[in-house]
C-alpha cells in the first residue's frame, strides 16, 4: 500500500497541474473491451505515454497530461479518445492516428478532422479556441 498523500500541495507542485494546458483522455481501461481489443488499447496507451514524453508535452508551461479511462460509452471504432478542454472525440486512436493528434492537434492546434466524431459543447473547439 502507497503512503497517503501528507502534503496536497506539494503533490500538485510536484505533478505539474497548475501547468496543464491539456488533457488527453484514452479509453484503456476495460473490464469488458467492446470499442477495441485489450490488446489495441493497451498498445495505444503505451504509445501515447511513450511519445508524450518523446514530445516534451510532459514538462515546461504547457503540460499536456494523460488518463487512462474506462469507457465513453462509445464503444464502436476505438480506441476512443477526448482533448480537452478543446472537447474533440477521436475515434481510432491507435498509434498512428494517436501520432497525428498529437502533432497536428496538440502542437499544431489543428484537430485531426477524419477522425473527430464530435466536439463537446462546453470545449473550448466548440467556441472556436484552437490556440495551442
């Protein structure tokens, strides 16, 4: 069992949070896998971890950080992934689309459009904010 978390803000100093620009969210987290494979998603969530860091998106002023979900509720052509707070649904999030996120949308600040299946209303792509 870890140690419990004795200072709150040392812990949010330490993870970077007050410099999170985005969030990337990626269902691989499955008791029962219906949009895709353990196997698809386990390989796409490796990857994203792996070329965030590659990236630098990890570090500096504009962290993007990552979370491993459970589900969308989607389940059809995934791995399924959300950007936020830009809210755009990705659909096929394997590695190589995942690469084409993360270049043309999290650095480039342009969403990857044959993919996107839908923005959320309250995400900031939903106002028009594409700034990175």
């Amino acid at each position: 069992m870890s140690e419990p978390i004795t200072d709150l803000a040392e812990q949010v100093r330490l993870l970077g949070l007050a410099k999170v620009r985005r969030h990337i969210f990626l269902c691989a987290e499955h008791a029962k896998p219906k949009c895709a494979s353990a196997e698809v998603s386990s390989e796409a969530w490796r990857y994203l971890k792996r070329r965030l860091r590659e990236l630098g998106l990890q570090e500096g002023d504009a962290v993007v950080y990552r979370s491993k979900v459970g589900c969308f509720r989607v389940c059809t052509q995934g791995p399924i992934c959300v950007v936020w707070p830009d809210g755009i649904f990705y659909r096929s999030a394997t590695p190589p689309v995942l690469e084409r996120i993360l270049i043309e949308h999290l650095i480039g600040g342009r969403p990857v459009e044959e993919f996107v299946i839908a923005r959320a209303a309250g995400g900031d792509a939903a106002r028009g904010d594409q700034s990175t």
